[in-house]
C-alpha cells in the first residue's frame, strides 16, 4: 500500500488543486492513501526548509507531495510539487485533474479559515488549562537530563496535573535545544503539558512557578591567571543579575528560585536576590542538601552503616567555600555497637563516635574533598547526588515531604545570628506551607558563631571584589549580556 503526503500553504490554490485530486483519488482506490497538512503562510518557508533538511530533499514551492511505502517503511520518497503530482497520477492511476480556477481559489481560502479556526480551538482549549511553569537555566548539564524524569511527577509537586517546562541554555545551539525537548516529550509523562527550549533570554521566565538555575561556569577551573578568573567572575554576575532583573519583571510573584552547582552558590543566589527587588528574599535558596548526603556517606563508612541510616547533618556557611558539617543532632540507626535495637531506634552519632580528633579534621577535610573524589573517578560531574539534593528541597518546599524533616539551604541571613545584611549562608532549616523557618532550638555557641562569622567575611569579600571587577570591566567596556525586554 502506498500513502502520500501533500503538504502546502493553507491559501495556496495549487495546494488547493492537488488536495482535490488526492480526495478523488482516495474515493475512487481501495488502497490509495493521503495525508494532509495545511500549513499557515508565514510558517511554510521555515517549515519547508526543515523539512527538506530532515529528508535531504531540495524543494521551493508549495505544495509538497512525497510517496511513504507503508509495507516496506523507510523514508519517504520525494514526488515533487504540483505538476508532478499530477503526471504521477495520470501515468500510474489514469486519473488527471481538471479543476476550474474559481473552486481552486475557493477551496484556497476555505482551508486558511479551517486552519485559523483550528488554531483557534486549540488555543482556546489551552487557555482553559493552567499549567504550572517550570524553568531550568544550564539545561544541557547532566543534573537537568538526570533531574528532568523525576521533577515531573506528583511527588514532586503534589496536585499539579499540567506542566509547562521551559529550558533554556545560553551555551547551547538550536539543534542541541531541539534534541533535548524530543527526548523529555518521548519520555510522554502525564503531567508533561509542553515542553519550550530557548538559547536566549527574550522569554526568560516568564509565568514561572520554580526556577532551577544550574548554570555556573563549572567548566571553568578555579586556576588560572588573575585576568581569566575576573572574567569568569564578571560573566557570572552579569548573568545573574541579568537573570534576578528579569524574574523580577517575568515570574510568579510567588516563585521558588533554587540555585544549585559547584562554584559561586551562595554569591549566584544573593545576586538574584538583590536584582529581584520585588520578590521576597526568602523566595530564593541555594542546595546545600548534596553536601549533607556527602557527609552522611563519609559517617556511614566510618560506622560500617549505610549513608540513608545516617540523619540530622547539618551544613552552616559557604556552599562553595568553607563551611562546617555539624553532627549536634545526628543520628544513627541500625548501628552494630554495645546497644542495638530494632530498625526505628536510633542514637546519637556523636556518642558513638569518640574519636574526637577525627571528627574536627579528617572528618570535615573528607566531606570537603568527597566530590571531588568522586568526580575524579567517574571523570564526570556528581550529577547523581545533586539530582537528589535538588529534589529533596523541591519536595520539603512544595510540602511533599514529612514536617519534621530538617533540611541545610543557603538563605539571605540578615539578622540571624548576629550576621551582617548581604551574605547567603547555609543554615539548617524546616519548611512548612511553602515557606522555610529557621531552627533557633539548635545550638549555636561561640565557637560556632565565630566560624560563622568568618564565612560571613568570606561572603563579603567575594561579593565585594565580583562588585569591583564587574564595574571595573563595565568602565573598560567589556559587556556581556544585555537586557531584554
């Protein structure tokens, strides 16, 4: 069985004749077979030539006709145009088309209005459905591709039933963006309403709900000579101011921004935070939660336990900087000591663990080198583990997650503590109806204080030299992003 494909502009009346002819034929042959698609006049250019490009054709005009042997399959084979068309149905069907010049031009103009009135439909059929706008910034990383499959499930955000997913990259080019959206469509999830892709910022978050920024020039090392690192730390604020302006003027006034990567977080979400003036501060957060779980693991070899037996570690101070890993309200279950129980008994881990020594040094030297352990071994980023901590805050902020569960995040820190305005600092926190609270029934002593004094310091400072180097570089006329509108 043979079936054709006649493709044409909506009002052109060529497209009109071969449409007639192919409806002829089709009540005249049992085993004819044709597809139509009317496309809009200002679409057909871009369409044909995507089109051509997929199939290695060469063709200008409108309509396009080509034959698919639906027995054999393979690709399609290209007929032509029109007057192909036409010859091809006389030589092989005997059949030849005498269509008056007023019914073409009358069939013409029927198909634009059945095609504007189905657009129409569609979009009216859209606007009745109130997607949930989801946004991910570095969408080509592999935490996105990991992370997409599980964000777009109920259990992730509890009562949505239609998402819209935006990805953008401004790295990434056109035919690497349109791969990536045909593979999250083919993963065909329920909740998946739409799927954009953009490598500009002309639609940034615009309606977003969540915003995932997973962009941080990872890719380029810390080492270097001092020019190559004041670029880095240049392109890194114009991004993000860039990125705070616009979902100050785009998003849900309700938002929840997380940012998460290797380098730069808790400057990249301050950043944020101050370019969005009229979003409330506490709508942005940073991940710690992957350093928690890299804790965990370190406490569980040491203990001969697994890393998921391990609770309660908390992480205060700079994400990607120095911080400390607080073990206060650790607890262990199914440890194999002196005291054992059954699954749900639990003890404290710092009881268990005497060595102290170990516990000040090389316990918090592993959990700042476990990434990179990792990440040496596998020769590729610690995507995994980041997946997850992206989850595990999501989960805890859009109250899919038990209210107990206690969770480290970086958050603008004015007044906590004692600590300066301008600094995002990791603290343990509790969400609870879409908001975070901080614990004050931990304790923070002096010595604590003082070490969170110093990452403090070390926030300010680094925010203080990106500040000078951004204006310094602006004064030399070096720009990278400009703004949209």
């Amino acid at each position: 069985m043979a079936k054709f494909v006649l493709a044409g502009k909506a009002d052109c009346p060529k497209y009109a004749k071969a449409e007639l002819l192919a409806d002829e034929l089709q009540h005249s042959l049992p085993n004819f077979r044709v597809h139509k698609i009317s496309i809009l006049p200002d679409k057909w250019k871009e369409w044909l030539e995507s089109t051509c490009k997929t199939n290695g054709w060469k063709h200008e005009d409108s309509p396009v006709v080509w034959r698919e042997l639906v027995d054999q399959g393979g690709k399609g084979s290209l007929l032509g145009g029109l007057s192909d068309f036409v010859k091809h149905c006389q030589d092989y069907y005997g059949i030849t088309s005498d269509v008056p010049t007023d019914l073409m031009l009358r069939v013409a103009a029927e198909n634009l209005e059945t095609k504007m009135s189905l657009i129409t439909d569609e979009q009216h059929r859209l606007s009745l459905v109130q997607p949930f706008h989801i946004w991910i910034t570095g969408a080509l990383s592999l935490t996105c591709q990991m992370l997409i499959p599980h964000l777009l499930s109920v259990e992730v955000f509890p009562g949505i039933t239609a998402i819209n997913l935006h990805l953008l990259d401004l790295e990434g080019t056109k035919e690497e963006m349109q791969e990536l959206q045909m593979d999250v469509e083919d993963l065909a999830l329920s909740t998946l309403h739409q799927v954009t892709v953009h490598t500009g910022l002309e639609q940034a978050f615009q309606d977003a709900n969540v915003i995932l920024l997973l962009d941080d020039f990872s890719a380029q090392t810390e080492d270097g000579s001092d020019g190559e690192k004041q670029r880095r730390a240049k392109a890194t604020s114009d991004r993000y101011r860039e990125y705070g302006q616009l979902v100050d003027e785009r998003a849900s006034r309700q938002v929840k921004v997380i940012v998460s990567g290797e380098l730069s977080v808790n400057l990249r979400c301050l950043l944020l935070a101050e370019n969005a003036c009229s979003i409330h501060g506490g709508q942005f957060v940073a991940t710690a939660t992957q350093l928690e779980d890299e804790a965990r693991a370190v406490i569980a070899k040491e203990m001969r336990v697994r890393p998921s037996d391990v609770t309660d570690v908390f992480v205060w101070g700079n994400i990607s900087g120095a911080f400390f890993t607080d073990l206060q309200r650790a607890k262990v279950f199914n440890y194999r000591g002196a005291v054992t129980g059954p699954p749900s008994f639990s003890q404290p881990v710092l009881e268990l663990l005497h060595d102290r020594k170990w516990l000040e040094t090389d316990f918090q030297q592993q959990v700042h080198c476990h990434r990179i352990a990792v990440a040496s071994k596998s020769s590729r980023p610690a995507a995994v583990s980041a997946t997850n901590g992206i989850l595990r805050v999501l989960k805890a902020w859009c109250g899919a997650s038990g209210p107990d569960e206690i969770l480290s995040v970086g958050v603008l820190c004015s007044g906590l503590y004692g600590l300066p305005d301008g600094v995002v600092l990791s603290v343990p926190v509790r969400f609870t109806d879409g908001k975070w609270s901080v614990l004050f029934d931990v304790a923070v002593d002096d010595k604590l204080k003082e070490k969170l004094e110093l990452y403090a310091n070390e926030l300010l400072v680094e925010t203080s030299m990106t500040k000078t180097v951004t204006k310094n570089l602006y004064c030399t006329g070096s720009t990278s992003f400009k703004r949209h509108k």
